[in-house]
C-alpha cells in the first residue's frame, strides 16, 4: 500500500515538473492532491503506516544486527580458508606456468599463470590483466 502510494506521489510530481500545461491545470493538480492528503482514510492509513514501522523497527533492526554479524563472519571464514589454500599451495608446489615478460624499463617480471597476482608487477605498475594464451 505504501508502495503504491509512493509511486502514485512520485509520479504526481513528475507530471507537475515536467507539464506544460500552464498554472490551470497545476492549480487543479495542487487541489487534488490537497484533498487527498486531507481526506480522512488517507491520514488513517498513513497513521496506521507509521504506527506499524514503530513497532517493527526494533524487530527489523535486530535481524538487520544478526545477518551483518553472520555475513561477516562468513567473510572471515572464507577469507581464513582462502588464505590457508594461498599459503599451503605456494609453500608445496610453487608457482605454476611461469611466463616471463619485459617491462617498459626492461626489467624481467613474472605472471603467474594460475590466476595470482604477481606483487612485483603491481609495484613496478605493469598491466595485470591475464597473460598468455586465453581460451
């Protein structure tokens, strides 16, 4: 209900905005929408809307609370175990697929082809997008 009515405001204003059709016409648009603002079932319902979000906001903002505090734990989870996979694979096989490339200066540098980000190519301010050949 609420949805509607703001479309239905929304789109009253625009046409106010953006009509032409001279201060008749926004003289009647301003009267109309004065009678619905003061017509009693209009002023129940908006009371009747506020009433309603008073009372849900506590309920709202607790499960607003709890799904940040889960996602974020979720984001520590995976990050822990993204950071445990880097770690464990780094120090067992080393880099695999090895290319090596020339920068502007002339200094070798290396670009992983698993998907790592080479930390001496960002330093140096080379391109890291993808290297090599790309299906």
């Amino acid at each position: 209900m609420i949805g509607k009515l703001v479309v239905l405001a929304a789109g009253g204003v625009g046409y106010v905005l953006g009509a032409k059709a001279g201060r008749e016409r926004y003289e009647q648009l301003r009267q109309s929408y004065e009678k619905v603002k003061n017509d009693p079932r209009v002023q129940e319902k908006a009371h009747q809307a506020a009433d309603l979000a008073r009372e849900k906001a506590p309920l709202v903002k607790e499960k607003v609370a709890d799904t940040a505090s889960s996602a974020a734990d979720a984001a520590k989870d995976a990050s822990g175990a993204a950071k445990d996979k880097v770690s464990s694979s780094s120090s067992t096989s080393g880099p695999t697929g090895v290319v090596s490339t020339s920068t502007p200066t002339g200094a070798a540098s290396e670009s992983k082809a698993d998907g790592e980000l080479n930390p001496e190519r960002l330093r140096a301010g080379e391109d890291t997008g993808p290297q090599g050949n790309l299906p």
